[in-house]
C-alpha cells in the first residue's frame, strides 16, 4: 500500500484550480465567465493563473465587452441607414431632373438639325429668287438697248420711252393723246421701278441673308455666332455633366449603397445570435 505525499496532493489540488491564459481567452471569446468557470477544473497547458489572476482577467473582459455594448446601443447603424436613404432620396430627385434635362437637350439639338434644314431650303429659295433677278435685269438692260439702237440716243430705258411716246403723242389732235398719255406714265414708272427693285431685293435682302444664313463659302455667321456657341458651351457640356451624375447615382448605389446595406444586414445577424446566445446562457 502506498502512501500519498500530502504536500503532493495539496500541488494537484492547486493546480487544478487554475486556468492558462489562452484557454481563459478562448473561453471568454466563445461566450463569456459561464463556461470559463466550468474551464477551472480543466488541464494546465504552458503558463497557468491563480484564481485571483483569473478574476482580474475576467473583470477586464466583462469591461471590454461592456464598452463593446456601449459602442452599439451608439446607434451608428441607424444613422448610417437614415443618412443613405435621405442621399438615395436626392439622388432618385436628381435623376428625375436628369432624365427630364436629357429631354430637353435632345428638344434643342432637333431643334437645331430642324432649323440648320430650314436654312438649307431657304438656300435654294434665295437662289431661286436670284437667280430671277438675274433675269430681269438681263432683260432690262437687252430692252433698254434696242429701244437705244431703235431711238439713236444713249438716255435710259425709261427716259427714251417717255421722249418718244411725248414726241408720238404730241401729233395726235384734239385732246386723244391724253389718255394714252396717262398710261404711258404708268408705264414709265413701272420701267423706273424695275431697277430699283432689283437693287433692293440683291442688296438689301438677298446679300445680308446669304451673309448671315448660306454664303457662297465658309460656315455662315449664324453658324459661328448662335449654333457653334450653343452646340459647343451648352449643349455638350451639358450633357457631359448629366453624364457625370448618373455615373455618381450609379456608383453610390453600386460601391457604396449596397456594400454598406449588405454589412447592416450581416450586423443586425450577428446581434440576433448574441440576443440568442445571451438568452440561451442566462447573460443579462
């Protein structure tokens, strides 16, 4: 029969009372002080704690998980969720405007396409019309010529027909050349007239439209002067811009909106399992 070392048995019994570090950490990162007290009896592995040393690591434990709870009844969650959900707001606001200025700048570009087509016709009208006085006036002048070489003088068309209908009317007795007379100054004054329409529909209206609308070459002043300028520094920019903050909306949603709503959720998930967790144990 062998007899136990009472100094031997006094060593087991205290070590049976203490608990390494390691396993107090895994302990109490698994759930807490319920099952690190069950863990007291277990077996010594490497660098060992008395009983004292034990408390002292499980108040630190119990305060950092205290803070822990702290930082989250913070309610950052919340405020982030509010926070994206007034931006998703704006940003659904702005994309509204957006879609409605894309409108827009899609009204004024066919605008201008319409307007650009409008000049073109009214290139081959003034052409036309061009093109008529050109006639006339060659007229005029083959007119003038003959009544020149038929007369024998060198005065203007409508000056050698009033010099020769006076001279003609002049022969005819007894007031009858009166009437004619009368119309012959119609007459005259419609020849006088010719040129000087002519003149006023080349110079005055002709010349300052193909100036400004459909030059014989080179971009017209309307080009450079409003479509360029509109077409150039408003149009385009704007709808780079409108490109831009659909991209932004985009990217909020994609990089930002959804990584962060995903972590909510994964969060909320994890309290439920501590809330069980809690409940199952009988933590407070």
């Amino acid at each position: 029969m062998t007899t136990s070392d009472p100094n031997t048995a006094a060593t087991v019994d205290e070590e049976q009372k203490v608990l390494t570090r390691r396993q107090l950490l895994k302990t109490a990162a698994a759930g807490g002080a319920v099952i690190a007290v069950g863990a007291l009896g277990g077996a010594v592995v490497g660098n060992t704690m008395t009983t004292a040393q034990y408390e002292l690591e499980l108040t630190k434990l119990r305060a950092l998980v205290a803070l822990y709870e702290q930082l989250e009844r913070v309610g950052l969650d919340a405020i982030i969720s509010t926070g994206m959900n007034i931006v998703r707001g704006a940003l659904d606001a702005v994309k509204g405007g957006v879609s409605l200025l894309r409108d827009g700048t899609t009204a004024a570009e066919n605008a201008l396409k319409n307007f650009q087509a409008l000049l073109a016709t009214l290139s081959g009208a003034a052409n036309a019309v061009s093109q008529t006085l050109d006639d006339l006036s060659t007229k005029f002048h083959a007119a003038e010529g003959v009544v020149v070489a038929v007369l024998g003088t060198a005065l203007p068309l409508a000056d050698s027909i009033t010099g020769f209908f006076n001279a003609l009317l002049d022969k005819i007795p007894f007031g009858i050349g009166d009437d004619i007379h009368r119309a012959v100054n119609a007459l005259i004054d419609l020849i006088r007239a010719i040129p000087n329409v002519i003149d006023a529909v080349t110079n005055r209206l002709l010349k300052p439209l193909r100036d400004a609308f459909f030059p014989a070459s080179g971009d017209p002043s309307i080009q450079s002067n409003l479509i360029d300028p509109i077409t150039h520094n408003v149009l385009e920019p704007l709808k780079k811009t409108l490109d831009d903050i659909d991209n932004l909306a985009n990217h909020w949603e994609a990089d930002l909106t959804t990584p962060i709503q995903t972590a909510l959720t994964e969060r909320q998930k994890i309290r439920e399992q501590i809330a069980d967790y809690k409940r199952q144990n009988g933590i407070a």
